[in-house]
C-alpha cells in the first residue's frame, strides 16, 4: 500500500524532507513509524510523538489504509 508521511520541526528535519510518500506493507500507524524510523535514524520512541492519520489524531494501533495521510507530530518548543 502507498501512504504518504508528513513530517514536522526535528523529524522534518532529520529526514531531510516535510513529506515523503511510501510504499510499504505496514498495517499499523506504530508499524509505519517504526519503518520511517528506522530509514531516518529517528530518535523518538512513540511515547514521545503524537500520530495522526487523515487530519485526525488517532492512537498508535490505529490501521492505515492505502492512500491515507500519516502525521507524526514530535514534541516542539516555543519562545
């Protein structure tokens, strides 16, 4: 299946891009961070991210279809 990832401030810029799209046999949106993990060298463990999958936030275990938008969303600061 395809999906396409967007990615924000520290992930974004580990990645070295804001969105890439992905094929991948991943089911789970933690199995899609996990594979993106892995290809980038995230630091972040889940417990550390938010997940959201088609503009809504959703829990780790939450199935992600073909064609569906996945946002990981790490911890950001502000001044």
């Amino acid at each position: 299946m395809s999906v396409r990832i967007l990615y924000f401030a520290s992930l974004a810029d580990r990645a070295g891009c804001s969105e890439e799209c992905v094929d991948s046999p991943a089911s789970t949106a933690n199995s899609i961070y996990e594979e993106a993990r892995l290809r980038h060298g995230f630091a972040f463990g889940i417990e550390s991210l938010r997940v959201a999958v088609n503009g809504a936030f959703v829990s780790w275990d939450s199935a992600v279809s073909d064609g569906d938008e996945v946002v990981f969303i790490p911890p950001v600061s502000g001044g």
